[in-house]
C-alpha cells in the first residue's frame, strides 16, 4: 500500500467517523411545560422548537412534572395530578400506555423518576416523602424503597443513582439525602445546600451539581465526601432566578429551567461561565419549566447501515485505483 492510498484511507475513515458521529449526536431536549401541561421538544445541538411532543392530555396526563426514558428511548413522564408513570413513543410521541397505572403501590404526587442499576423504575412521591419502586419492564409495584420519612425524607423531588451507586434525593426542605442504593437505609444527609433544592445531578467531573429553587443559585458539592464547593453558578448570573431544575447536555455543558422567564439557560460545565439563553423565552409557546431531559443519542436505522457502509465502501475502491495509476 503506497503512501497516497494510506492518506486517503485515512480522509475516507474519517469521512466515516464525521458521518457516524453526526448521526449519533443527534437528539433532542425534552422540556416539561407546567403551565400548558404538555412536553414541548427542542433541538439538542441549537435549542430549535420542534413542537409539541406530547400534546395535553395525551393518555390522560393531567400535570406533567418529570421525565426520563427507558432503554428504548420512550419517553416516561410522572404524572403528579394522578400518580402515574406514563409512556410515550420515542420518536412520535404518541401514547403507548401507562407503565405506572395512577395510584399503583400509593403513587402519588409522583415527581423525579430514574433507572436503578438493577433496571427498575424508581419514583420520588413529594408531599408522601418517599421513592417507590416499580419493575422497569412491566411497572409492577416492588415496594416503598425509602419508606416514608426514612432518614428525615419529607418532600422527595429529585432523584439520581450516584457513582457509588446510592441514591441521592433532593428534598424540598433543604437537604441533599443518600440512601443504600441495594437496600434503600439512609446513609446521612450528603450536602444541605437549604434554598430548596429540586435536583441532584453528578457532573462529568464525579462532583454534585444542587439547585436551590429559593436559593437562587447552583451549588457544587465534592462527589466523594459531600464537601461544599460553594457556588458554581451563583445567583443573577445570565438572568439565573428561578431554576427549576437542571442538566448536563450532550456537549458537557449545564443546562437550567428558568421557570418564571420561561426559558433555558447554558453555563459552560466546566467553568460556570454564562453561554447564553439556550432555549430563548416563550419559544414555541413555554410556559412554566419544571423538567428537563436530552433524549438518548440516536442511533442509525438498520436499513441505513448497509447503504452508508456501500457508499463508503465505493469510496475506498475508487481511491484505491487512483493509487495505482501514474499519479499515485
């Protein structure tokens, strides 16, 4: 193989490696809209409206609040005015079911909502101040997996499964707390950033991102041993009021629901830096932001792989005879 023939098997591989990774970062933001009661779809490289995902009422949701989605990249909504888990298709919205039928196991003011290690679905209850737990496949009630008011829990919001695969929960009264993620025992108050704080989320750095609802700010914690790093986006910064919840995108950056200006926020991830207004206010019509989700990164179709593969494919024989020829 001469010199020229392995350059351009190196554009061609490349050419492979842009096309592919340009497939696979495609997605979208889903945004939880409170005040219209539907789930409105953003693009999740521009922040574009892409229109309303699932309309209100869809499957009789009544008040969206959080979301999540399952291995397929269905979407999965908590629907806080009827304690259930509802489903819809992951590329149409339309509705495919309740995986959580309202009231199952005492669901109810269902809030956060998040994949354990072992597959199950589990369910932060609000005012009930406990996480249920439900099989992830068929919905089935497993049972209180943080009773009520274990370990001080009052009002259960945000959930996530941290690096050590516990489970933190926010609290609305103003704790960060940890719980045995095989067992569900309370471990301890793991940060207490007060000002309401809705949603836990692990940075790409292994360090606990808080938002203080009241308190305005989001604050970062070490993820090892819950020490206070102080603010990492500190209050007013790029308009920062209301924020609802939060996110770390596809692009390593964080994202903010603004609930009362109606808009999403990007901070640079690393620094805290203000990037702008990702989701500009009132765009498509949102309303009051309570959640936000970036949908799994797509995949491409499986009658699209051969034919990327073919295209590919002519490509390296037709570089391959011009390295044969006199200009090689």
């Amino acid at each position: 193989m001469n010199l020229c023939f392995r350059r351009s098997a190196l554009l061609a591989a490349f050419a492979w490696f842009s096309f592919g990774s340009s497939i696979l970062q495609a997605g979208s933001l889903m945004v939880t809209d409170y005040s219209n009661g539907d789930i409105k779809r953003y693009d999740a490289t521009t922040g574009a409206f892409q229109g309303v995902f699932v309309p209100s009422g869809s499957g009789g949701l009544g008040v969206p609040s959080y979301v999540t989605f399952d291995g397929a990249g269905n979407l999965l909504v908590s629907d806080f005015s009827n304690g259930a888990v509802r489903k819809y298709h992951a590329t149409t919205g339309a509705y495919m079911g309740d995986l959580v039928a309202p009231g199952t196991g005492g669901l109810a003011d269902a809030y956060g909502l998040v994949f354990g290690p072992s597959g199950d679905l589990y369910v932060a209850t609000g005012s009930g101040g406990t996480v249920k737990r439900f099989n992830g496949s068929t919905g089935a009630f497993v049972g209180d997996f943080v009773p009520a008011g274990a370990g001080g829990l009052s009002y259960a919001v945000g959930l996530t499964f941290g690096p050590d695969g516990h489970l933190y929960v926010g609290d609305n009264t103003g704790t960060v707390k940890r719980y045995d993620g095989s067992t569900g025992a309370p471990l301890g108050d793991f940060a207490t950033p007060g000002g309401t704080p809705h949603t836990p989320v692990f940075g790409p750095d292994g360090d606990l991102y808080v938002n203080r609802f009241y308190g305005h700010s989001i604050r970062r914690y070490d993820g090892a041993t819950g020490a206070d790093l102080g603010d990492f986006v500190p209050h007013g910064t790029g308009g920062l009021e209301w924020v609802n919840d939060i996110a770390f995108g596809l692009d390593g950056n964080l994202y903010t629901v603004e609930r009362y200006s109606h808009s999403i926020l990007r901070f640079d991830g690393t620094t805290g830096a203000f990037l702008g207004a990702f989701v500009a206010p009132g765009s498509g019509g949102l309303g009051e932001v309570i959640n936000l989700a970036f949908q799994p990164q797509a995949v491409p179709e499986p009658a699209t792989l051969p034919i990327v593969a073919v295209c590919v494919g002519a490509f390296l024989i037709r570089i391959a005879r011009r390295a044969s020829g006199p200009d090689a």
